[in-house]
C-alpha cells in the first residue's frame, strides 16, 4: 500500500475518488434534508470565496506580490459571462460554463494587460498600482452604457448550482495544485523567494509574473461569473477596494503560500459571519476583532505553508500503523 | 473666471488632501507600513468634533482641539496595540492588520453613531473678498491654515531634536538605536502628529461637504494615499504637492469632464505617474541589491 501511495497516478485517481465522493456526500445532506435550504445556498458563496482566495494566493502567497485589485478582475469575469449569458439562449448547463468559462478568459487578458505594465514595480508600488486599477475598473464599469452602469446589471439568469460551483472550485484546485508543482512553478517559487537571484538563474521573470498574475486574474473572473449567476444582478459598488481587501484578508488568515489554508480560512470565513447574525449588530465588529487578534497573535495565518495531501496523509497513517504493530522494517525507516 | 473658482476650489480639496497624505507618508517612511486605518481616523476625528459640538455645545475651537488630542491619542493606542507586535514579521501581515483596524473602527463607529449620515454644521460661515473676487471663508481658512501646518510641520522635521530622531529612524531604524534615539518614542510620535493632521483635514473637510457618515474615511484616505505617492512616499513636500496637485485634478475633471469621473482620473494619474517614476515627483531612488 505504501509503495503505491507514492505514485502519481494512483494519488491522482485517489483524489478523484475522494472528490467524487465528497460529491455525492453534499447532494445526499442536501437531497435528504440534513442541510437546509438556506444552508445549501450557503454552499455557493463558499465555493466561489475558495476559488477568489486560492487564486489570490497563487500571486499573493506562491509569487510573492501584493495585489489589491482582485475584485476587480472579479468584476471584469462577472460582467463579461453575465453580458454573454444574458445574449445566449442556450439551455442552462450549456450556458453557464461557456459563460463562466469566457469571463475567466477574458479577465486572464486584462490580467496579461494589467500585468505587463504593473510587474514592472515591486512591493508596495505594485500593490498601489493594482489597487489603482481596480478602482479604475469599478469607476468605468459604473460609467458604462452596457453594463447597466449605477443602475446595475438585472437579469442575469440563477443559473449556479452546487454542481458548478463543485466543479469550478475542482478545477480551480486542480489546475493551481498542478501549476505549482510543475517546472513553471518552480519558477514562480523562485521569484518569490529573490527575484533578482531568480533572474541571475535564467528565469524569466517577467514571463512567470505575467503568467502567474493572469492565471490569477482568470480564476478570480471564474469565480465573478459564478457569483453573478448566483446572485443575478451586479452592482459595481460591490467591487471595490474592500471587497479586495475581504479576499486578501481570507488569503492571508488561511496562510500566504497554503492551498488547504485558502481553502479552510474561506469556508470559515464565509460560513462566520452568518453564524454570528445572531448578534447582528456586533458581527462585522467581532470579525474585524478576530483578524487583528489572529494576524498579531499568529501572523503566518493560521496554516502558515502547510499543504495537506490526502496521499500523503494515507502514507504516514499506514506506516505508522505497520509501525504499532511491529512489523516496520528498516527498509520503512529508509523510506521516511 | 470659472477657471480661477476651479483651482481654489482644487486648492481648497487638495490641501486636505495634502494634511492626510502627510499622516501616510510620514508613517511609511518611518515603519514601512500603508496605513490603512489612516483614512478611519479622519472619520474618527470628524465624528468627535460632530459630537462634541452638537451633544455638549462646546465651541468650534475646543471641540477641535478634543479631537486633534483624541485622534492623536487613538494613533498612538492603534500603533501600540495593533501594530508594534508586528513589527518584525512579514509587511504582509502588517498590511492585513492595518486593513483590520481599518474595518473595526468602521463598525465601532456605525455601532455608535448608526450607518446614517449626519449633517455637520459648517464652522467658518461668511465670505471674503479678495480683490474682485467672493470666496467662502471656509475655502480661505482651509488653504491658510494647510500652508502654516505645512511649514510648521516641515520647520519641525527640519530643526527640532524630536523632527531630527524621527529622519533618523526612517533612515535606518537600528542605527538610529545605536546612536541612542528611543525609536518607540520617535514612532509613537509619528503617529500621534499624523493622525492629529488627519484630525485637522476632517475638520476642514466636514466643513466644505457638511456631511458625516462611518465610512467615508475609505476613499478620503485612498485619494489622500494616492496624493503621498504621487508625491513620492516618504517625502514630506512630496506628500504636500502631490495632495494639491491631486485636487486641483480633482476639481479640473469636475468641472471640465464629468464629476462622475474623478476618481478614475485619479486613480489614471498614479498609474502613469507610478509608471514613469515609481519613487513619485519628489521621492529618493533607491538601488535594490540582492
């Protein structure tokens, strides 16, 4: 069991085993009523905060910069799947992903275009600049004919379901996961840690930071076009600098340079604030409260870089059995 | 004519610009950090005067005062709870601290004062005729004053024992510890005369837009953060003409363009600023080395 652990493609059907049944796990609490419907819908924000924070960390936490402008790329899918969808007139699970789809790609351009100019600085300059640019985004939005300007966009078909948003947030995961586990993202960790040893090294640093950033920015118009045909109207003041700030702050909590970190710190935080609706009047003070607590108290966010892997995590559960049992050879102590 | 009103009135916004975006810069250069909850401290202080005033009928003069010496109070509080344990690790969490703060005083101060806004009654009533020309005195009051705090405020950096400790620190903290300054002190100051400045452009702004409400703190202190880095972070004229150049495109874009535009054009001016001369109009450039 243990040798087979450590292969690619038994880990990777493994996962997909685990994620196929997580599935059918979801729609069985939702179908027999464990969750309500209320809570069932509770399941689509998750999924889309997952897919904004796990982006945002790719180019936060894996790339090392400091973007502030993540809801509006979030804004730029949104609108662009919901314009499309809204001219279509296909049957609702052909629509929605060619939607979502196109938003992500389009929000990836305006990263590449956003990005070439913005990577140039460094540090604070480029969380400035990124953040100018959100705002930008927002104001013309706001300003445009087609896109419903302050009057919002109305109309959007509900066409998201758990489904989607389970498949999205797969995807999202697994394409990322991959990304930085490749060459390519090597580079990216690279950078992260010197960029100026990085380029010494023959990395092309610009070339990763786009590419990073852009596939940043796709992921989060991936989720906008989700969020769209959730909620079925936009509203451009929704996409400002707090709502960037919102996403950081998941990202942040969860642990700058942690998948699994993103992927709690955002299911928490979205499942919180309304768990504590009870004291409505106080829960965006508690929350605040909480973040200081949290960021003074453990400033690596709560996982800091720890990455969980169910292959992994099998592995050492079986090793240390075989151990308990006092069958562990030196051939397992070789291995760990 | 119209020209003549749309620069003081761009002078007028842009010097308030100018007193918030010194809070910034001054706290950039001497711990690194965007201060975020900057732009809450404006709310803070318009919200105390407000009170002061139509609560306890104190006089204009001593409500401002109580709030200059509040807001100055809560930035010292702020930095020492929220910020100085962090000090040492990353900018990152630094930043998402201060993006807390930022979002708690929001909330205490809607708890407090309701998410509604107020109408804050203008302090400087009345007009003043310059040469041909009728300005309100609020205009003239805030232009002034911005320049005497402006000189005063570099007199002090330049000359004063404490002005000279906080150069230190931001030139390099641990060897200004080494030749003796108390850089907890030398911080601690930083943030009280900054935040007391940001108490000071509330005043000035709540007299020109006589309304008050929790959240507009935000993109007063984006606009007067943008101004800093316009000018060139760090830098202290920078931070002064980057906020009067800042509002006087403001002012331009209202009255020749659209007034729905000017944050874009706003937020436009940084990106090509940023891009052509990322260290700002007046800022140092620095080397990186490996």
């Amino acid at each position: 069991m243990a040798g087979l652990l450590k292969k690619t493609p038994f880990r990777y059907a493994l996962n997909a085993v685990t994620a196929g049944g997580l599935y059918v796990i979801i729609m069985a609490l939702i179908n027999d009523n464990v969750l309500n419907r209320y809570q069932a819908l509770m399941l689509i924000p998750i999924g889309f905060n997952i897919i904004l924070a796990v982006s945002l960390n790719l180019s936060a936490g894996f790339l090392g910069q400091l973007p502030l402008g993540h809801a509006g790329f979030m804004s730029i899918g949104g609108y662009s799947a919901a314009l499309l969808s809204m001219s279509l007139s296909m049957p609702a699970n052909v629509e929605l992903p060619l939607a979502i789809v196109f938003g992500g790609l389009v929000a990836a351009a305006f990263g590449i275009l956003i990005g070439l100019p913005a990577l140039r600085l460094r540090g604070d300059y480029l969380a400035i600049l990124t953040l100018g640019f959100g705002e930008i985004i927002r104001v013309v939005i706001l300003n445009l004919e087609f896109t419903g300007g302050a009057n919002c966009l109305r109309g959007i078909g509900k066409q998201t379901t758990v489904t989607w948003v389970y498949i999205f947030v797969l995807i999202t995961l697994f394409v990322i996961t991959t990304l930085i586990k490749s060459r390519h993202g090597r580079a990216v960790l690279a950078i992260r840690e010197d960029e100026i040893a990085a380029e010494a090294s023959g990395i092309p640093t610009t070339y990763y930071k786009v590419m990073a950033f852009s596939v940043s920015a796709g992921f989060a118009g991936v989720a906008g076009g989700l969020y769209a045909h959730y909620l079925s109207i936009l509203d451009p003041s929704t996409f400002g600098f707090m709502r960037s700030a919102e996403i950081l702050v998941i990202v942040v909590l969860g642990g700058l340079g942690s998948i699994f970190g993103s992927v709690i710190s955002a299911t928490v935080l979205t499942i919180l604030p309304e768990l504590l609706r009870d004291f409505n009047d106080y829960r965006m003070v508690i929350y605040s409260l909480m973040l200081v607590m949290v960021m003074i108290f453990k400033p690596s966010g709560l996982c800091g870089r720890y990455e969980f892997s169910l292959g992994d995590t099998l592995d050492g559960f079986f090793t240390s059995i075989r151990r308990q049992l006092g069958k562990g050879g030196p051939t397992d102590a070789a291995d760990s | 004519m119209a020209l003549v009103y749309l620069l003081i009135n761009g002078l007028q916004i842009g010097s308030i610009y100018a007193l918030v975006a010194l809070g910034y810069s001054m706290v950039y250069g001497i711990v690194k950090l965007i201060n975020f909850a900057h732009g809450d401290i404006i709310m803070v202080g318009a919200y105390c005067t407000w009170y002061l005033m139509s609560r306890f009928s104190f006089p204009a003069p001593a409500a401002v005062a109580a709030a200059i010496v509040f807001c100055a109070a809560l930035g010292v509080l702020i930095e020492k709870i929220a910020y100085k344990p962090l000090r040492n690790s990353g900018r990152l969490s630094l930043l998402v601290t201060a993006i807390g703060v930022s979002l708690l005083l929001q909330n205490v101060s809607q708890l407090i004062f309701s998410p509604n806004p107020r109408m804050f009654a203008n302090i400087f009533t009345g007009t003043v005729t310059i040469g041909d020309r009728q300005f309100s005195s609020a205009t003239v009051v805030t232009i002034a004053i911005s320049l005497i705090i402006m000189v005063g405020l570099t007199l002090l950096v330049k000359y004063t024992k404490i002005g000279k400790a906080m150069r230190t620190v931001s030139e390099d903290n641990e060897t200004a510890q080494l030749m003796g300054i108390n850089v907890n002190n030398t911080i601690s100051f930083t943030f009280a005369l900054g935040s007391g400045l940001a108490a000071v452009g509330a005043v000035f702004y709540c007299c020109s837009y006589s309304q008050i409400q929790p959240t507009m703190g935000s993109m007063l202190g984006l606009k007067a953060f943008v101004a800093a880095v316009l000018g060139g972070i760090g830098s202290l004229p920078g931070a002064m003409v980057g906020g009067l150049c800042i509002g006087v495109a403001e002012s331009l874009t209202k009255g020749y363009i659209s007034s729905k535009l000017t944050d874009a054009v706003v937020f436009g001016i940084l990106i090509v600023v940023l891009l052509i001369k990322p260290s700002g109009i007046l800022g140092l450039h620095r080397n990186e080395k490996v």
